[in-house]
C-alpha cells in the first residue's frame, strides 16, 4: 500500500506504478486491489476496475474509457468509473488505431484520456482481478497498450492486477508478456504467528470486545495463518457466542472453527481441485496416506513413476495452490481444505 500511494505521487518513472499482486486463493488479492483503487480514488483519480466475465477486456476497458472522456468533456468527474467485465475474446498483439466497427483503439482512448487527466493533475488506475483466467491474447493485448501509454509516452495511466501464482507458468511464460514480466510484484501469503493473533484479536477489541487467551491461542493455530481461515474464524467465533456482551471462548473457538472448515472446502478447496488435471489429483490421492507431509520418493512409488516425474508435477501443484514444500524432498497440502477435498473424491470414486 505504502508503495504503491508513493507512485501514484511520482508518476509512471516508479516502478511500481505497474503492479501484479500474486497469492493463493483466500490471501486477500482482491481486498488489496479494493484498497489501492480506495487509494486512488482518494487521490482525485479516476478507476477502471476488471472482473472475470465472458466478454474481452480489451473493448470494455476502451469503452469504458470512452465514456471517461466523454464524462470529462461534459465536466463531470466521477472517480469509480464502473466495473468492467473480462476473460474471453482474443484480439490482436498490436493495437493499432482503430477498433472494431471504427471505433478508437485501446491504445487510442487510453492515450487521449492520459492527456486529458495529465492536464488536470490526475490520472487512471486500470485494475484487473483473475488474470490469469483471461485469454492470453486478450492480456498481450491491454499489457501492449498499457506498456505504451504509461512507460513510453509517460501517460498517468496506473496498472495493477491480481493473480493466482500459476500465471507464472502460463502468461508470464510467454515470450511477448516482457510489460507483465517487468510489471512490480506484490506477493502474499501465509500470516506469521504473530501477526496472525494481531489480525484475529484487534477486530474484536475494535468492536468493544475480548477473546481469551485460550482462545485466541487456539483460533492462531487452527488458521495455520491463512487470511480468509483467518477471518472465517474470528468471524464465525464472533457469532457463536449465546451472549454477544460476553468474551470470545475455547468452545466458541472450535465451533466457529468446524463452520469456517466447511466454507473453507467449498469456497477455496474447491475451486483449486476443479483446475486440477487426472495426473494432479493422483499426486494429492498419493499424499492422503501420509501425515502431515509425504517424502516425494514415496509419492513417485505410488505413482508408480520416477522421482524426477514427481517432482515436475510437484512444481505444478504449488503453482496451483494445492501443496507446499515442508522441508527437502517432502511436500504437504497447503491447507487442510484441499486434504479434506481430496479424500471426499476418493469416496466418490
């Protein structure tokens, strides 16, 4: 946050002024776009916010932009401008000057409402969310504009995006994403121990409250530090209380923990296993055996496959979230979720 407020102050020189915010999911990517948007918006500035959708990103930002222009011309000034919707579409490498059906390009519309704010002391902040769910094309073709605008022709036209860290295998592999590869990197992930207890204890003494210390102790280690378990327990906590005056207990705690376990399969287990092919699934049925990490050697074993395989498929399952590395040669899932996943599609088979 801190860096990116200094770059909006000093313009497209900054490094970061483009930045990609990269996590598993439940890290708080998307909660960190809302605050640099926050940020921006605080700033006078206008905010082109992205989504995951059908539709090309490419003529929904242009579009979007268009009706900045169009909002400026007429002298009005909103700063949230709308959210626009992305994934899909491919469209060509190179903007050129002109869009479909004559419109302006990408390029074009970005160019001229740089100008327009750069006269007036302010600027735009494009943000992007599930990037790395949007068609490669549809990406080369906003990085290009943007890598344009903002570092050749030093327009205020601010970058950030967010993604999950599999974009490094897919996206940031291609040879024609250098804007993407250069872009400033934000990357979260786990909470340490003590900073894990800070963001479960302070929003309750914030609302006039307290969690024993018992408590407390027990929420810090059932999260395992991971933000939305995290703000899942405290939350759920929080309401399993028959007497809201009174503090946060041990039994409050477990009951509000079995709660946010649940959600935590549904809502982050889930999706990740969903993107998981034949062999990844494999991988995690073979890691079921073991508690609470498995030796890669015995994994290649039950796959029946050498040790150099497993570890090809162990580098694409921490790309996806799914495990991490616990110590040389042996991995763990990431989170209790996925193992909990993993053996309820064992019961399915």
């Amino acid at each position: 946050m801190e860096r990116f407020s200094d770059a909006l102050a000093t313009g497209p020189t900054h490094p970061d002024y483009t930045l990609l915010v990269t996590g598993d999911r439940g890290t708080g990517k998307t909660a960190l776009l809302n605050v640099l948007e926050d940020q921006a918006a605080d700033q006078n500035w206008m905010v082109i916010t992205a989504a995951a959708s059908a539709e090309s990103v490419s003529a929904r930002v242009a579009s979007e932009a268009r009706r900045c222009i169009e909002q400026m011309r007429k002298g009005r000034r909103g700063t949230r401008v709308s959210s626009v919707s992305m994934m899909g579409v491919g469209v060509s490498l190179e903007p050129d000057l002109r869009g479909s059906e004559g419109a302006p390009s990408l390029l074009a519309v970005l160019e001229e409402l740089g100008d327009l704010l750069a006269d007036r002391g302010s600027g735009v902040l494009l943000t992007v969310d599930e990037l790395h769910d949007v068609d490669r094309d549809d990406v080369r073709n906003v990085a290009s504009a943007v890598q344009i605008v903002t570092r050749r022709r030093q327009r205020p036209v601010a970058f950030a995006a967010a993604a999950l860290p599999l974009i490094e295998d897919t996206h940031l592999a291609d040879p024609n994403m250098t804007f993407l590869q250069r872009c400033a990197r934000a990357r979260l992930g786990l909470l340490e121990a003590d900073e894990t207890r800070r963001a479960l204890q302070q929003p309750i003494i914030d609302r006039g409250s307290v969690i024993k210390d018992d408590a407390l102790a027990e929420a810090a280690a059932l999260t395992l530090g991971y933000p939305y378990m995290i703000q899942l327990v405290g939350f759920h906590a929080w309401q399993m209380r028959e007497d809201p005056s009174a503090p946060i207990s041990l039994i409050n705690v477990r009951a509000g923990a079995v709660v946010a376990e649940s959600a935590m399969v549904d809502q982050i287990a889930g999706p990740t296993w969903n993107r998981l092919s034949p062999m990844d699934r494999r991988f995690l049925f073979a890691m079921l055996k073991d508690e609470p990490d498995s030796s890669l050697a015995d994994i290649a074993e039950r796959l029946e496959r050498n040790l150099q395989y497993a570890r090809t498929y162990r580098r694409r399952l921490i790309a996806a979230g799914a495990i991490s590395s616990s110590s040389k040669g042996r991995v763990r899932f990431r989170h209790h979720a996925l193992r909990v996943r993993a053996e309820t599609a064992v019961r399915e088979e």
